[in-house]
C-alpha cells in the first residue's frame, strides 16, 4: 500500500490496520488527503476550512505512539473532515455564516474530543447550509458544495460538505448532524453511507444548536463497518449533556461484522414510497428489498399513517426550536457585530448584526417559529405539531411490535441541479419526508447506496431505520445488504463515481 491515488481509496479500517501494521505511517495517509484537497476541492468546495499543519502534527503523535509500542484505537492515525458546527479548538466554526466569521471557540465539543483521544486526524472542517437549515448545502453563506458525481449538482443538505468530502476521497471519514436528515439525504445523493444514531446516544455538547430536540451528530463515510468504527468511538454517554442517555451503547461493530438478516422482520413503510418518489429511485429501493429476501429476511408492508404530517409538524418545531436558540446571536458575545458607530443602542446593534449576518433561509425560519411560539398561536401551531410528533412515535412503536426494523428510500429523488429548488423553499423542504418521522421520535436510522438511478445515473439511498437504543440492528442490516450489493457489482457503488 503505497501511491498517494491508492491511498485515498482505501476504507478507513483498511488504513487503520495498515497504520497498526506499520505499513504505511499516519503522516503518509493524511498527506496523501490533504494532497487530494489541493487538487480536487477548487471543484467540489467540500471544505471551510482546512488545517494541514494541525492534521500533520496529529498524525505524527500517531505515529510516535506506534513507535513506542502505545495501544492504538481502531481508527487511530485515520483522517476526518468535521462538518462545521462542532466546536474545534484552535480552529474557526463559522456553522456556514457570516455571523460567526472568524470566530474560534474556546474549547472542543465531546464529539471532536472523543475524536482526538482515538488519534483520529482533523483535516478541517466541511461547508453545510447555514445553521443547518437546508437541503442543499446552498445556504451557506460561503458558497454551495458541488456534487462530485455531476459538478452542477447539489451534494444534499445541510451536511453537504462532509458528504462530499467522502464521496470525493478527500477523506475517508467525516463527521456531519442530523436535525431532519442532514446525514442521511446527503448520503443518498453521494453515494455514501451516513447514520443518524439515537438521541441522546452521541454527546450534542459543543453542537451548536439548531433544534436541540431533534439535533444528534453522526458518521459519514463510504463503507457501513467504517460507519459502525466511527459511531463506536464517539457515541456513548457523556455528562456535559442533560439528555445524552446513561446506558452503555449497543456494539455497532459486531453488529456490522455479522451482517446477517436471517430470520429478520423487515417493514416496508406504505406512507414513504410510491407518489413523488423518482421512478429511478423506487426501481433500485425495489430491487435492494428483493436481495434482502434473497438474503433471508422477511419484509412485509406496514402503515405508519401520521407520517403524512411530519413534514408539517417538523417544519413548525424545528422553526421555534431555533427561533429560541439563535437568539444568542446577537452581535454582543460571538463573531460579527454590525453598525456599532459609538451611537446607536444596543437593541440597534443587535438588529444591525442580525439582518447583516444571516442569510435568508436563516431569517425565514427564525420568523416562521417566532410566529408559531406566540401568543395566541402557540396552541394552534408549536401545540399541535408536538402533539402530531407524539403520533408519530406511536406510530413507530406500533410498527416495531410488528418488525425489527422499517425501510424506505432515504430520499425522494436523486441529486437536483444546484439552483433548481434554491428559490423554493417548499420544494426544498419536500426532500425531507422520508427522513424526517425518525428525528421527531428520536430513533435512529442509516441510509446506504443501493445502485444508480437510470434515468440520470446518479446514487440512490436506502434507508433503515430502528427503534431508540436499537442501532445494532442498523449495522446489521447495512452491512449485508452492501455485502450482497458489492458481491453483485464486484465493488463498492462509489467505485464508480468519477474520478475529478
Ligand atoms: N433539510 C432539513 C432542514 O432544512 C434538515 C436539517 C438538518 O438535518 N440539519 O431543516
């Protein structure tokens, strides 16, 4: 294992072992990454932010360590990209917007920390719609991320850029957050792998909030084992955050070393497939459901009937969630302060840095939940959307008295042209249908490739979803259901994305 073109393809446990082995240094993975980031992310625009000289001298601990004999964690010495809304000390955390421009914060959220004690590199961080609100990763106020399949195509949203990162080998792992899908439909529409865990189950401390009762941090990478290595090492509970949840975690690598659906219950959701979906995306969803019968599952339809109005509730709960949490921005403790001449009031600054410092998405949902929050409202709007969300886990409970886990397409098309929806934010917010019922509950889900769309030959993600506390059964299905696929192909579907 040598040439800085093969390194960059390998899987992250490939390289892990290849790093404990001796075969190859730290240092040489990663600068084989940052290499690939000079030459490709001009195009892709996956980064914010990168930090060569950081990431060589994480590698080098690595490296030392080894060579003092250290035991070395089952990633250590492996780089990351980290979506741009965790905290990073030392390095700057914009969450895609002007308002935090230049801003460094002054310590680690437990996710990036948990990722320095396992010796994983941190390339940089990776580009995503502002806040997190969107679907596209056109939002951010820096510019949208690029496809790396079709250059004039949206990589999806809001973690747009950690998935792009992967899918464009710039590297192997990447960490991105899930408020309505923000890994899972990113992942569909790269050909990725990407894994929304149960609340609760990944420490949200340093996260800035979007919707804290929805938000939870997760893998993206291009393999489901490497997805199960990364959710292994920073999940788990973490005291610095009221809801992470006190019990040991189930082993999601065993789980994705076994890959095995015999015996399965699998429930295909009725109310998340058929009308809307791409014709392509539902006949590669078709064919996956067949390979895990042919694998020796059982699937069977199941009705989850109050899914029709999670997008409706979705897009009034996370409005007044965020209204609330982007209050802080407000010019006087972080980042951009505009129109502070000396004269005005302090209310005057306040509303100068907030119309100077938020794009539009950003301003529309802040506006939409401060309506739906307000006197005389609030019953009608916030009231009854968390009254159709506790449905909506009655729904989930009922079908997993019935199954051991759902699946539906993660997405309803594949990758839309960047500008197509941008101006639309209805058609926007359609792209999160399927994803959406699993973040009101709380559950936990990952979408994985499961081959390309005719029509436009472009990646289509599948998605399993299973109850709280219950990720194993994830990786189980993951894993064998991509085993299967890559024994039909004779490789990984992301083999064929183009080269760039
Ligand atoms: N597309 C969704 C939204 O715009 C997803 C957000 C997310 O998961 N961060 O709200």
């Amino acid at each position: 294992m040598s040439p800085a073109a093969d390194l960059v393809r390998q899987s992250a446990a490939v390289l892990a072992e290849a790093i404990a082995a001796g075969e190859v240094s730290s240092r040489e993975v990663t600068q084989a990454h940052l290499e690939r980031i000079v030459d490709v992310d001009d195009r892709v625009h996956a980064f914010l932010h990168v930090d060569a000289q950081g990431a060589l001298e994480a590698a080098d601990a690595v490296d030392r360590a080894r060579a003092a004999g250290d035991a070395l964690g089952p990633l250590a010495g492996v780089p990351i990209a980290v979506k741009d809304v965790l905290a990073t000390r030392g390095m700057p955390t914009t969450c895609g917007s002007r308002i935090l421009e230049g801003w460094q914060p002054p310590y680690d959220a437990t996710v990036v920390e948990r990722l320095r004690g396992a010796g994983i590199v941190i390339l940089g961080k990776t580009n995503m719609d502002e806040f997190a609100m969107g679907s596209s990763t056109e939002h951010s106020a820096y510019g949208p991320t690029h496809n790396p399949w079709d250059l004039t195509r949206i990589p999806g949203g809001s973690g747009g850029g950690s998935a792009a990162a992967v899918a464009s080998f710039e590297s192997p792992l990447a960490i991105g957050t899930d408020t309505g899908g923000s890994i899972r439909q990113p992942a569909a529409v790269t050909g990725t792998v990407g894994v929304k865990p149960t609340y609760g189950g990944v420490s949200r401390y340093g996260l800035v909030a979007l919707a804290s009762s929805l938000d939870q941090a997760g893998p993206c990478t291009r393999t489901v084992m490497d997805a199960a290595l990364l959710h292994s090492v920073i999940g788990g509970h973490d005291p610095r955050d009221s809801t992470s949840i006190p019990e040991p975690m189930p082993d999601v690598v065993a789980a994705a070393q076994r890959a095995d659906v015999r015996g399965m219950r699998i429930g295909l959701v009725r109310e998340l497939s058929g009308e809307g979906y791409q014709a392509g995306v539902l006949q590669r969803f078709t064919e996956a459901v067949a390979i895990l019968e042919d694998l020796g599952a059982e699937v069977v339809e199941v009705s989850c009937p109050h899914f029709d109005y999670a997008l409706g509730a979705y897009y009034l709960i996370l409005p007044s969630e965020c209204s609330s949490n982007l209050a802080r921005f407000d010019g006087m403790r972080y980042g951009l302060r505009a129109g502070d001449n000396g004269d005005r009031s302090v209310e005057e600054v306040m509303s100068l840095t907030r119309e100077a410092g938020f794009g539009a998405e950003v301003k529309r949902r802040i506006m939409l939940g401060t309506y739906a929050l307000s006197s005389g409202y609030y019953d009608a709007y916030y009231g009854q959307a968390q009254k159709v969300r506790t449905l909506i886990q009655r729904d989930f409970a009922a079908a997993f008295d019935q199954v051991d886990v759902l699946i539906s397409p993660t997405a309803p098309t594949t990758a839309f042209r960047l500008g197509e929806k941008v101006d639309d934010p209805l058609a926007m917010y359609l792209n999160d249908v399927a994803t959406i019922p699993v973040n009101l509950a709380g559950n936990c889900a990952l979408s994985l490739p499961v081959g390309l769309a005719p029509e436009d030959g472009l990646p289509v993600g599948l998605q399993v979803m299973a109850p709280a506390l219950a990720d194993d059964r994830l990786y189980l299905v993951g894993a064998a259901l991509e085993g299967a696929l890559r024994d039909r192909w004779g490789h990984l579907l992301i083999e064929e994305a183009p080269a760039l």
